[in-house]
C-alpha cells in the first residue's frame, strides 16, 4: 500500500510539474477518529470515503477544463482524473473520477467515470436525488449529452444525456434466477426543460431522469427468446416482455420553480420516485422529497455572511402498499431493493440513491431484516427532514447540514422494525492560508437509533497548483 501510495504521489506531482499550466491539482492529507465513519462524512461524497478508525488519506486531482464557455461555437477537450488513496484498517486505492470528452458547439460527447447527480434538486445541500444522488462511485460509461439549456435564449430550452455503461456482475445467488450472477449493462436517459426568457425572474425547470439495469435476461427465464438488440430496445423505449419492463428501472421525475430578486434567489423543488410502475398510476404520489432553497446574490465583506440556505423534507412511507392506496398490476414499490440483484440499487458498497435509504451493512446490527427476501437495504420507508448552510464565518467557508429522520424499516419488515430516530450533524470549515495552501476541518456526528452512534473528525491541507 505504502509502495502504490509513494508512485500516485510521484506521477502525480511529474504530471502537474510537465502540465502545470493546463491542469488543476489538489493535494490533501486527511486524518480521521472513530470506529464508525458518521453519517454526512460518507453520504453525496461520490464514494470518496476515509477508511474506518483512525486513518490518512490522500486525495489528488487533475483536470484539463474547456476553455471559454461563453460560446457554444468551438470545438474542445477535456480530461479528468480524481484518485483517492486510503491508509488505515481498510487501506485502498480508488479512482473517485477519471474521464475524456470533446464538445462542439452545444453538443458533448465523453466517457469515463463521473462525479455526477441527476435531478433539480439543490447540488451542495440537499439530501440527494432518489435515483443517482452523488452518493456512490460513477458507473464506467459513455454518453451523449447537451450539458447547459439550450438553445439559450429561447423561450423553451432543454438539456439532458443518453448513455450506455458497465456494471459488471451482480449476484443473483437466493433469488429466482437460474444462475448465481448476471453481466449488467446500465442505461440511463435524461431529459429536463426549461420554460423562461433569461431575463424573467420567474423561471419554470421540469424533466425526468430514467436508469436501468439490464443484461443476461435469457438466464432469468428459460421462454426469454429476444436478441440482444431487442432487449435494448425494450430497455430504452420501456416496452414490456409478459407484463414487465425489461431490466430493473429507478428514475425520478422532477418540478422547480425559480423566483429571482435582486438581492436573493429562492428556488422551490418537488422530486417524484418511480421504479416499478405506481407513479404512473399516481399510487405512490405522496411519496418524494421537497425541498427549498435561499441565495444570497449580495454577499459583504463582513466577518460573518451567508450565501445559502436550505430546508427539505423526505417522505417514502407509502410505496403505493397503504390500504388507500390505488391498486396497480406491479404492487407495492419496495424502493431501490430488487428480487433477482443481490446488492440492489448500488454499487461498488454504497448506494447509488437516496442516501437516507438505508444498506443493511451502515445500519445497526440489531435491527431486523427480511426472513425470506435479500434485501440490500433494509430500511427505505422514511419521514425525514434535512437543513443546510452556506456562510463565511470569520474567513472560514462553512457549510453545515442538520437532519432527523423517522424510520420504519421496509413493506416487508414494518411490523418488526422498531421506529428508529435518527439525527446526523455535518460541520465544515475551509481557510485560505496562502495563495497555494488551504486548511480544512471537518466535523460529524451522528445520534440515534438507525446507525451506530459516532463521532468523525478530519482536518485537511490542500495545496492547489
């Protein structure tokens, strides 16, 4: 481990001492406590997560951005690489990001792995989006994309994605399929619009965002008798094989409305969650997260400002399975768990949702689970309410986070899972030390009956290139 940890650091700093003038580098040491990583220190991290106890890490970055963004007309790459290396009871090397990509005029093409989130919700503050929240490493893919809304002063403008990745195996051991593991592709498919002139203060944003996982389907079901194109074809266009969509889909669909003022932005959000088929049936429509958000646009030099704030509240109770609810042909939702993958809506050990939905392995050991289903999250039915803060205090960029959830296990385990309180605390605190150098403190702590109660510390340098 030391040996791979000494040759990152050597090519690292060979790679921004031959292209210094083209890339941007941090380096940062870090140095946690505890036998238990708390709640917000590991969650919407992109799965850049510290090792448990007490460990070091380093954390380096390299990019070659495009250039001028104030005209869709030119051509340009761009190249990405974030590695992180731990040290600790868990030693590991992992690659957070590392990607290529060309874009012409509005129109981008690029492949990799990406620290990314899908939806309209708020980017730094919120608790995530349902389906791909920033909580888990990127899965390797390649995409087409219209990256910003465009056309860009049009009344009606849109961007979004189309893609095609690789899971890899997942295993299936314990379920109906005929075999222990299956090959996995992903799909995903966004679209999102905008309804505004740029100089409206109101501004209206909606879309959607679909993820699949498909592959191997023959395994499953000795009558499956489609090519490989048709199920393709099936995945992205959502058409049905004997009464059910080919693949495992998790999407959202999302609304904001934009009010902008002259000294403030407030911005109001509602995400809807889809996955096997009650949204469009309007059976789970209480379910999803709202959210709202307050920007500072005239921020002073005074020693303590604030540049955002954020209040949200989640609900995933009903999952379409309350005695009110409307029936569907599909059932109750049972989000982001699934009856063939094992590891359900995840990957590489974390999940690729809702960071409140919670794994069995994070949780506490004393809480039940299912006796006949493998459910990779064993707690996915929750009340929950999230608050966020953006500031300068004292010449300390702080963003801090505040959350207290209500949890009830899953549809299968809610007359076993005791209802567990949980609150999760996240406090950090950035400095300017020179031009170069910065510091950085971190502090969580989590309270409660969910997780197992803990306290994080991490302190940082960071030197930018």
């Amino acid at each position: 481990m030391k040996k791979s940890l000494l040759f990152i650091l050597i090519a690292f700093f060979s790679y921004v001492g031959t292209f210094g003038q083209n890339v941007e580098g941090t380096l940062e040491l870090q140095l946690n406590a505890n036998n238990h990583v708390p709640f917000w220190m590991r969650a919407n991290k992109f799965g850049s997560v510290p090792s448990k106890g007490t460990s070091s890490s380093f954390i380096g970055n390299i990019y070659k951005h495009y250039g001028d963004t104030s005209t869709f007309k030119k051509f340009d790459y761009g190249l990405g690489l974030e590695v992180r290396a731990n040290i600790g009871s868990e030693s590991n090397v992992t690659i957070i990001e590392g990607y290529g990509k060309v874009k012409y005029d509005f129109i981008e093409i690029r492949a990799g792995r990406f620290k990314e989130f899908l939806g309209l919700v708020d980017s730094s503050l919120s608790i995530g989006s349902f389906s791909i929240s920033g909580n888990a490493l990127g899965i390797p893919k390649i995409e087409v994309r219209v990256p910003e809304y465009w056309p860009r002063k049009t009344l009606i403008s849109g961007r979004g994605n189309f893609a095609h990745g690789w899971y890899g195996y997942i295993p299936t051991k314990g379920t109906l399929a005929q075999t222990d593991s299956l090959y996995t592709y992903f799909h995903q498919k966004s679209l999102w619009i905008r309804i505004a002139r740029p100089h409206w203060k109101i501004k209206f944003y909606g879309g959607f965002v679909d993820n699949a996982y498909w592959g191997d389907e023959y395994k499953l079901h000795e009558s499956f008798n489609m090519t490989k194109f048709q199920r393709y074809w099936s995945v992205i266009s959502g058409k049905v094989w004997q009464e059910s969509k080919v693949g495992n889909h998790v999407g959202n669909i999302d609304a904001k409305i934009e009010y902008d003022l002259k000294k403030y932005k407030i911005s109001l959000y509602r995400q809807f969650f889809y996955e096997v088929g009650a949204l469009w049936h309007l059976a789970n429509i209480a379910d999803g997260l709202l959210g709202i958000t307050l920007e500072n646009k005239e921020i002073s030099n005074s020693k303590i400002t604030w540049s955002k704030i954020l209040v949200e509240a989640l609900y995933t109770k009903n999952q379409a399975g309350e005695p009110w609810s409307k029936p569907t042909p599909t059932g109750n939702e049972n989000y982001l768990n699934h009856y063939i993958y094992n590891y359900g809506w995840s990957y590489r050990n974390n999940g690729l949702g809702n960071p409140f939905i919670t794994p069995k392995h994070t949780a506490r050991e004393n809480l039940p689970s299912s006796p006949y289903l493998i459910e990779y999250f064993i707690n996915n039915r929750i009340w929950g309410f999230n608050s966020g803060f953006e500031g300068n205090l004292f010449g300390w960029s702080t963003i801090s986070k505040l959350s207290f959830t209500k949890n009830f296990g899953t549809r299968v385990t809610e007359k076993l899972f005791p209802q567990s309180l949980q609150f999760s605390f996240y406090l950090e605190g950035q400095k300017k030390l020179s031009k170069s150098y910065f510091t950085k403190i971190v502090l969580g702590v989590d309270s409660g009956r969910l997780l197992p109660n803990s306290n994080g510390l991490t302190l940082s340098i960071i030197r930018k290139f």
